[in-house]
C-alpha cells in the first residue's frame, strides 16, 4: 500500500487505501476484543504487562490519522486530479 500511495496517482489508488485502512481499524478493533475477552496465556506473555488492548489501539489511531489525511482535500486533489487529466 505504501508504494501504490507513493509512486501512483488516481481514483484507484485512493479507493483502495481508504478500504485498506477501514478493514484494518476493523482488524485492530477485532484484536481489542479478543484481547479483552480472552488474555493470552501465561507461555505468551499473558497475565502480566499492559493491557492487549494498548498496541492494537495505537495501530488502530495510525489508521485513524492516515483515513484522516486521505480526506483532506488537497490530499483528495492530488490522487483524484490525475484521473481527470487521463480522461482528457
């Protein structure tokens, strides 16, 4: 996703990093909840330390900001201008 966001432009490249990061805050909320439902056991690392939900929520804040600045405008415009300049 990294390098389509860096070296492409176009209505696909946006469309498919705003479906990348939306299932991935679906991921990161699913790894919450079976965090807190069910600890990992104690051979994993289970019982002590933060709690599971901290590294998933702080992915899942990352997916937030990077949805976020996609829909900014001017970030809009620059992926979104390049399809209407292959059209003309």
């Amino acid at each position: 996703m990294a390098v389509a966001l860096w070296r492409a432009r176009g209505l696909w490249v946006w469309v498919t990093a705003i479906v990348f990061f939306t299932v991935s805050i679906v991921d990161h909320l699913d790894a919450i909840t079976a965090g807190l439902l069910a600890p990992a056991p104690q051979v994993f690392g289970g019982g002590s330390g933060p709690s599971p939900a901290v590294v998933p929520g702080l992915q899942m804040l990352i997916d937030l900001v990077a949805l976020w600045l996609l829909t900014r405008r001017n970030v809009k415009r620059y992926y979104l201008d390049a399809t209407a300049r292959e059209r003309r």
